[in-house]
C-alpha cells in the first residue's frame, strides 16, 4: 500500500470530484476535511462522495463497469482512521492509500476553553469548547426565554474570530 503525505497538493490529486453546483461538498472542502481528521488522529469512518449531474452521465456514478468505460469526473472515497493509522480508498476503483501522520499541525486545534470576539461590534465572550471541525468550535451559549427561564444552545462559532485560552 502506498504512503501519501498529509498535505493539499497530495491529497487533492488523488481525488477525482465533479464541479457539480449540486454537490454538497466542493472538493477544497473534502481535502480540508480529510487533513483535519488525519491530524486529530481520533477513529473514525467518512464516505465523501461526487456526483456526475449531467444528463450525458446520468446513471455512471454508481455503475462500476461504467466507471471503468469512461473519465468520469466524480468519485465516492472512504477515510478509516483507527489507532490513529489513516487509510483512504476510492471505492470504485478499490485503490487505497495510506495517509502519513503530518509533521505539522496546521487545522485541528487543542481547546478547552476559546475567546470569541464578535466581529461587528468587538464584543467578546469566553466558552467551553465541546467539540470542532476544521472551520468552527461548537460550544454551549446559555440563553434566556421570553419568561426568563435559561437553557443551553449549542451554536458553531468560526475560528477566524476565535483565540484559544
């Protein structure tokens, strides 16, 4: 089985994505996606798959004897990370690759606890981070109802604006 960095560039020539407006991803994404749980190394199993929308293709995306007949431009990928060993396989051409740890951490974040700066007044708030992906830290903001009674509301908060304490 080959090695791959965890990089962009690498990870991005091996994925064959559709620029279909009715993906729901877009492929900078996936690649972003899939760098973040190799470098949070915690175990987990992902399918990312693109569609091939037009009326020409229609039927290919899951005819595997199709796929082999033509170029076509999409793919569905699987990413299995256990005891923190990554391994990403294309499932239609069942080639996989195992994606190296990176050297540098540059998307996942350790944090307990995040400064938020509110970017159209520069008002800040401090919370508790329950979880994250590579563009938010989810977190609990307490609210109030119209009768005063407090509840929790998990809200995603971009990390742009965001400062680990």
């Amino acid at each position: 089985m080959e090695i791959i960095k965890c990089n962009k560039s690498v990870i991005g020539k091996m994925i064959a994505w559709s620029s279909s407006r009715y993906n729901e991803w877009k492929k900078a994404d996936v690649v972003t996606d899939i760098i973040f749980r190799v470098e949070h190394g915690e175990d987990c199993s992902v399918e990312y798959s693109s569609g091939c929308y037009s009326a020409g293709a229609h039927g290919y995306g899951r005819n595997k004897a199709a796929y082999k007949k033509i170029k076509w431009t999409g793919g569905t990928y699987q990413l299995v990370i256990k005891d923190s060993t990554a391994i990403l396989r294309d499932i239609y051409s069942n080639e996989q690759v195992k994606i190296e740890n990176p050297k540098k951490i540059t998307l996942y974040t350790p944090a307990k606890r995040i400064r938020y700066t509110r970017p159209y007044d520069r008002a800040t708030f401090e919370y508790d981070v329950v979880n994250q992906n590579a563009w938010y830290f989810y977190c609990y903001m307490v609210r109030e109802k119209s009768n005063g009674e407090k509840y929790k509301q998990l809200c995603n908060i971009d990390k742009k604006h965001c400062e680990v304490i």
